[in-house]
C-alpha cells in the first residue's frame, strides 16, 4: 500500500524555543521528515526565534546536528539536506522586551500562510501573543501552536485562555497534544466509526472494563524539579489520558469536522464522575542499588532533589462515565514511571457471552480484548476464542488476530510519520480537529482540580514501589477487589 503524501500551501512557520529541547529533538528534524517526504512546497520558511545570540548559520549548524542525531539515517541526503537547510532562518528575539521584533517582522510574509510556534515556557505565552499583535506581526490569519502545560489547575488554565484570546480567536489557537497525532490514536476512531463490526458492540451492554496504560521506564532526572510541582495526575492523566478516554468514550460525531469531534469529546468530560479515594492509587518508586549487570539508579527522591517529597510518579485511578452508554463500565487508567516497560496502549475488554455452549473447564475461557497499541510498535490485535488444532474433543484457546502497521501496509507503514509532523501539517492546513479546545481544557481541570484538592486536604503520601516494577501492590488491589486483573506490563 503506498501512501499519499498532500503538499501543503506555502507558509512561514516561526518556531519560538527553536534552540530548545523540544525543537531540536521533535519540531525540527519532524519538519525535516516532511520536506524529506515531499510534503512542505518550495519557498516555504521556518524561522527559529530564541535569545540565543546567532546567525542563520549558526542555527543551521544545530539543525544539521539535529538531523544527523533524530532522524533516520536512510533519510540522511546530502542533497535534501542542504536544500531542507535553506529554507531555514534565523532571529534572536527578546520575549519580554522589544529586541529582534522588527527584524522578525521583515523576515515573514503576510501574503502567505504564517504560523507561529509557542515551544516555550506558559508564562511567556501571554508576552509574545501581545508583541506578535502589537508588533504587526501575527494577522486575522495567523495561527499560533501552544504546548503543554495548559495551566496547572482551572485558575491557571482560564487566566491562560483569557490571555490568548485578549489577542487571537479561538480558531487562530492550536493546543497541541502530541497523543492526538499518533496514527494509531486516529485509527481509533476509524476503527469505531468506519466499520459496522464495532460500534454496536461499544457500550456498557458488551464492554466489561477498558484499561489505558501509559508506562515509562525512565524516571524523572534532569527534569525532577519541574516533575515535583505536576506529578502524574497533572503531567500525563489531565491531558494525555484524560484524550485517549475521550475517543473510546466519545459518542459519533456528526461529521469528521473539528468542532464536531471537540463538541463530544468535551461532553465526555463533563459526564466523568468524581473519583473516591478508594478508587486512587499514587506511588513513587524506589532507588536501586548497584549489582553486578545493573548501575546504581535513584529513587524519585533523589531525583527530585526533595527528601519530603508528596508527589507522585505514578498513579492508577478507576473512572466511571455517567451516561447511558458507559452507565457501570469502569476505565481503568494507570500511568508511572521506571516501570518494568514501556508501553502505552488501550485495552477494551468484552464480557463473555450469556450462555457457553462449550465445556466450561476445557474451554479455560477468556473474554474478548481489542488491544491498541500506541508504542512502541503501534498497531492492533483483537483477541478471540478458537478451536485448538488436533484430536481429542473441543479444547478452546485465546489466540490474537493482528494487525501491525508496519507489517499491514508494507515498507510504508513502517514510515509512520511522527506525531509533530502530523499535527504541524495540520497547523498549515488549518485543521484543528486533533487539537484541543479551550472549554475541553477548562472541563479536564474541573474534574482533575477536586481529586488533587482531596490528596492533598488528607495528607496522602504517596506509596513506594520498586523501581522495573509493575507499581504499587495497592494497585493491584484497585483491580482485584473488582475480580478484574491488571494487563501485563511486558520488559
């Protein structure tokens, strides 16, 4: 199968942060791919915009680093670099004062599509917004891309929202979430939405339970001091999480339109019912010491540079969606780091069926699953019951149908695009539909602000777990109690 690769409009993208962490590993080498692919037109311009003081070349220097460290060396052409290298700029702006605003200005072109990348820290969102506008810069046209984190709790997030919409509409803002790029996460809704087999079947009638795990096998070093004031409720469950709930639990849009899908997905959200304490599991794992095939690895503690430390590094929640189609279905949502992988994917578990016709002791019964698989190797397999091959009666056995991108659609589908290649593409054509919407972040932290608030009024600390674990006992208890199990988190 050979993908269709769609050049997009003629555009100048300003990157903000350009010298930063996230562009030089995601932003920049993803925009490489894409002119690699064919997919950005001649004479399109990324302008980098940073304190750092340097030229144009400079700057091209540390994209050629980038390059040559992020993207796949089968894509490392001399001559496709170079010309990729060209169509970059360079200019040193000060965010909070006036310096290298008007030689931004004379470098973007009004008549041509412009977009502006916010890769910086929140507090300086609201600093650019007013100089882009005040400067002349950023037009009715203009599109500007924020990253996370959007607030840390309600106040925050509102005050933020006010902030850019003092200065741009609703339809000039894209909050990115890298999630919604991934094709997988979007095959999701295809998969539920384009065929019959599906939808029927997606409710509380047939689903027993969902799982969504996202675990890590890193920890927080070298950003511990940023970590210690999110924790995994704030960084990973209120956005990333919290975006997978919505695409399983989302009712069908009218049409494959932005507002559309938003317009579900907030309605989600609003139907989320608060979570007990008895329903929350927080942990924070454990230092390893040194033996003889493994270094010396520190707990969160160390990592996090606070001996008295409350915040979490992982947490397992049990969440229920108060509608008629989700009415005593239970999601399951856990996320953590230094576990024994790394995996993210969603696991919707089917109930058995009314009545077996099979023996039950040879059936040695399961349920149906269809698991998707976010990373590391993104695809789906459903799980079904089958006869098991020879004689000797009807012994049933769970065997997986499967479905790998990279083996399904040939050597293209092992060229999945990044999600930052996606959702910038997206950016320039104007489509918002895999970014969030001002009322969906405001509604994530009106369900998120209280079960913090609760933690914290009682005094919670949260429990350890060893480090290349799955986590806490506790929350295998979550699961238990219920008479369900955790999905194996695989090395």
């Amino acid at each position: 199968m050979v993908s269709r690769v769609i050049p997009v409009d003629l555009f100048d993208l300003v990157i903000f942060g350009a010298t930063g962490d996230l562009a030089q590993r995601k932003i920049l080498p993803g925009l490489y791919r894409r002119f690699h692919a064919g997919q950005m037109p001649e004479g399109a311009r990324i302008i980098g915009a940073a304190r750092s003081d340097m030229d144009a070349e400079g700057f091209r220097a540390q994209v050629t680093k980038a390059i040559a460290d992020f993207v796949d060396p089968a894509k490392h052409d001399a001559a496709t670099i170079a010309a990729f290298l060209q169509s970059l700029d360079y200019v040193s702006v000060d965010a909070t004062g006036e310096g290298g605003w008007d030689s931004l200005k004379a470098k973007v072109d009004p008549a041509r599509i412009n977009a502006f990348y916010f890769s910086v820290a929140p507090m300086l969102f609201g600093p650019l917004a007013d100089r882009l506008k005040a400067h002349g810069i950023a037009g009715d046209q203009s599109r500007i891309v924020v990253e996370k984190p959007f607030g840390r709790d309600l106040a925050s997030a509102r005050a933020l929202n006010a902030t850019l919409a003092a200065h741009f509409e609703e339809s000039q803002i894209y909050r990115i979430d890298h999630y919604l790029g991934k094709e997988t996460v979007q095959n999701l809704m295809a998969v539920r939405f384009a065929n019959i087999l599906f939808e029927p079947l997606w409710n509380a009638q047939y689903i027993d339970h969902v799982q969504i795990t996202v675990a890590e096998t890193v920890g927080v070093g070298g950003r511990g001091s940023y970590y210690d004031k999110s924790g995994a409720m704030r960084d990973m469950v209120q956005n990333h999480l919290m975006q997978l709930l919505c695409l399983i639990a989302m009712e069908p849009p009218y049409h494959f339109d932005p507002d559309a899908v938003r317009d579900e997905k907030v309605k989600v959200i609003r139907a989320l019912q608060p979570v007990p304490a008895a329903d929350i599991v927080r942990g924070q794992y454990l230092g390893v010491k040194a033996t003889a095939g493994r270094a010396e690895q520190p707990g969160y503690l160390a990592d996090s540079e606070n001996p008295d430390s409350r915040t979490e590094s992982y947490i397992a929640l049990k969440v229920q969606v108060a509608n008629w189609r989700w009415q005593g279905t239970p999601f399951y949502l856990r996320t953590g780091k230094r576990l024994r992988g790394r995996a993210s994917e969603i696991a919707i578990t089917f109930k058995a069926p009314p009545h077996s016709i099979f023996d039950q002791e040879e059936a040695s019964w399961r349920e149906n699953v269809l698991v998707i698989r976010l990373q590391p190797d993104e695809g789906m397999n459903l799980k079904v019951m089958i006869k098991e091959p020879g004689p000797g009666g009807m012994r049933l056995v769970q065997v997986p149908l499967d479905m790998s991108f990279a083996e399904a659609l040939g050597e293209d589908g092992a060229d999945i695009p990044d999600a930052y290649e996606r959702l910038i593409m997206d950016v320039i054509r104007g489509n918002q539909t895999l970014f969030m919407r001002g009322d969906e972040v405001e509604a994530a932290w009106a369900w998120t602000d209280p079960i913090i608030a609760g933690w914290e009024a009682r005094g919670d600390r949260p429990r350890p777990y060893d480090a290349g674990s799955s986590g806490p006992e506790d929350a295998l208890m979550l699961m238990h109690r219920d008479g369900r199990r955790w999905r194996e988190i695989r090395e």
